[in-house]
C-alpha cells in the first residue's frame, strides 16, 4: 500500500503549479509556471492579469506534472487544492478546477492553508517531528508557526505590516532591480560591505514575537536617497532582515522547547540567510530544515505534502468550501 497518488494544485499568487505525489512520501512530478515575464513591467503582480493567465494555464499544467509522473488522470485517487491565503481571483481558477475535476472522477478534496504548505515543503525530504517551529517568510506572508499536527497550527509571530520578500521587493525597487526583488538584493548584496549602510535594528513588540518590516524599508530607501551604494545597502538590509528573523525564531525555539528550525517560504531560498541561520542554530546545538531549493518559493508539491498528512488525518473538504484570500483566525 502507501501508493496513493495525490494531485496538488497551487494558483494562490503569480505561479501555476500542479504536482504529483506518492504517498509513501515520493515526489513523481511538480510542474511550475511562473508568470514573472507577465507582471514584470508592472513591477509587481496585478491580480486579474494573474487569474486570467491561470485559467489558461491550469489544463496544461496539469498535464504536464501528470507526464512528468508518468501518471494518467485515472492513477489519482485525491486532490489538494490552496484555499487561501492569496489573490480572490487567482484562488479562485484552482479551486474551481480543483473541485470540478475532483468531482467528476469521484475523488476525495482538501482545501489546503497556502502558509502552512509552505511550512510542510519542508517535509518533502524529511519526516516531521511534531511539534516543529516554522518561520515562513515569504511574499505575503512573515509567520512564526508552532506546527502540532498537519491542521493543528499555532501562530507565535506575524508581520504587523509588510512581509519580508515584500520589503525585499520595495528596496529592491527603490535600488532600481527588478522584479522578484529577493534574487537580485541577494547577488547584488555580494558585492556590498553592510557596515557601510547603517541600518536601523528593529525593537520587539513587549510580549510578543510579531514581526516589521515596512521601517526597514524606509529607512533603506533614505540611504539611498543620501547617495549610499545601492550593494552596500542591500548588504545591510540583509544582514538587518536576518537579525530581525533570528532575534524572534531563537526566542520561539527557547520558549517552545524545539530542536530544529524549519525556515521556509520564497525568502528561504536566499543562500545568505540560509547560511546565517545554520551557523546562529549550530553554535546553540539546534538544527536547520530547509525546503528544497526549488520549492521554497510557489510551488504544488508542498500542497500535494500538506493535502496527504491532513487526508491521512481524515480531513476531507465539502464541495461548497470557498477560496479564503485572507484566512483568519488562522486555519489550516
Ligand atoms: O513564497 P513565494 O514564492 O510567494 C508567496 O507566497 O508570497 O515568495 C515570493 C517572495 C518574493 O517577495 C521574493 O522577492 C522572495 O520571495 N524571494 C527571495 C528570494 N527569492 C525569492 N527573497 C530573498 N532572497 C531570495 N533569493
Ligand atoms: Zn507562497
């Protein structure tokens, strides 16, 4: 047994992702189309131009992840589908084509947290050890997650304005890199010294782990505006992101007890931070789990990932579930 396929949609944002998983835990297929090219003069994502595009691309994505599988439409037997959070309309075109094609084939449906997947990309490649700390830092998203179970989900800390990858983006932007801004801070960053670029360090919130960005952001854009090397504040502001990140996970880990760190989300997949965080947790005895690279950022197999763990718990989604662009109180 353990050879249930799960199929995994994901159309939350500006990717169209569709991915195949076993479950005895095997990745067979994952597909993602990202419309980057499409948005890219906007300079950031334009939410009906995003869900149009999925609705052309959904099918053929579809069937794409399915080939790479090796897998024909009859093999699935469930469907995982991102509820929210994310853009309405975007939600909306997997969703729909989640329930139809679930219904038509008789299959069972889960509605997936977009935020928690991202967390559970981390289990693509390990097995979990609830309860797990996760920081997802990503576009939308900058959440310290105490992880119970796959729908037992625990908030510690969340932005109070902007998300990391989004400051990430606006100083990017205002350092005239283009869009993602995330990429091209880390490589310009590289040939940047962050002692040249004072930063202001953000203060903690008196009892809480939340996090801010948007002062980070601000502040970056000043500097630039005195004429500072654009390398040498992306150095800094990454260096004054990791600070912020480390200084709210290493009080989570000390207060919830955990072992290990899963950093994930499209942040996750700068290699500075990476680094950062596994030399900060090794010197304290701790661990780092990190997502594989290529599903750090939107993607359906960590949909597919969450979707398996919450059917295996007995989790089924009505056909009447609807997207939830902003899931709150948090549910999984
Ligand atoms: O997880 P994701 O693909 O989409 C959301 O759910 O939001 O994250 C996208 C975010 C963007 O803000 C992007 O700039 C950021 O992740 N990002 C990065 C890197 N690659 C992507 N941020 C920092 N360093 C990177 N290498
Ligand atoms: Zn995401």
């Amino acid at each position: 047994m353990n050879d249930l396929l799960c199929l995994g949609v994901e159309t939350s944002c500006d990717e169209t992702a569709a991915a195949v998983l076993r479950q005895d835990g095997r990745l067979l297929g994952s597909v993602v189309a990202s419309q980057i090219d499409l948005h890219e003069a906007f300079g950031g994502v334009v939410p009906e131009v995003a869900a149009r595009r999925h609705l052309e691309r959904i099918g053929p994505v579809v069937q794409e992840a399915l080939a790479e599988a090796g897998s024909r439409y009859r093999d699935l037997g469930l469907v995982a589908v991102t509820r929210g959070p994310g853009l309405a309309g975007a939600l909306m075109v997997g969703l729909s084509w989640a329930k139809a094609f679930a219904f038509a084939r008789d299959l069972p449906l889960v509605g997936v947290n977009h935020v928690v997947a991202h967390a559970h990309a981390a289990y693509l490649e390990a097995e979990p050890a609830y309860p797990d700390l996760a920081l997802v830092a990503s576009g939308g998203h900058t959440d310290l997650l105490l992880l119970e179970g796959p729908t037992k989900v625990q908030v510690l800390g969340r932005s109070r304005d902007d998300a990391a990858g989004e400051a990430f983006d606006k100083v990017a932007r205002t350092l005239g890199l283009g869009y993602p801004g995330g990429p091209a801070i880390e490589s310009l960053a590289r040939e940047g010294d962050p002692a040249k670029a004072p930063l202001p360090r953000v203060g903690m919130f008196p009892g809480s782990l939340d996090f801010s960005f948007s002062g980070l952001k601000t502040a970056a854009q000043s500097l630039r505006r005195q004429g500072l090397a654009a390398a040498d504040i992306a150095a800094a502001f990454q260096a004054a992101v990791f600070d912020q990140l480390w200084v709210r996970a290493s009080l989570a880990l000390r207060q919830t007890g955990c072992r290990r760190l899963i950093f994930s989300g499209g942040v996750s997949a700068n290699g500075y931070l990476r680094q950062r965080f596994a030399h900060a947790l090794a010197r304290e005895g701790l661990g780092l789990l990190v997502p594989p690279m290529r599903h750090t950022t939107d993607n359906a197999a960590m949909i597919a990932r969450l979707g398996l763990s919450m059917y295996e718990a007995g989790h089924r989604s009505p056909w009447d579930m609807g997207a939830e662009p902003v899931i709150h109180p948090f549910k999984p």
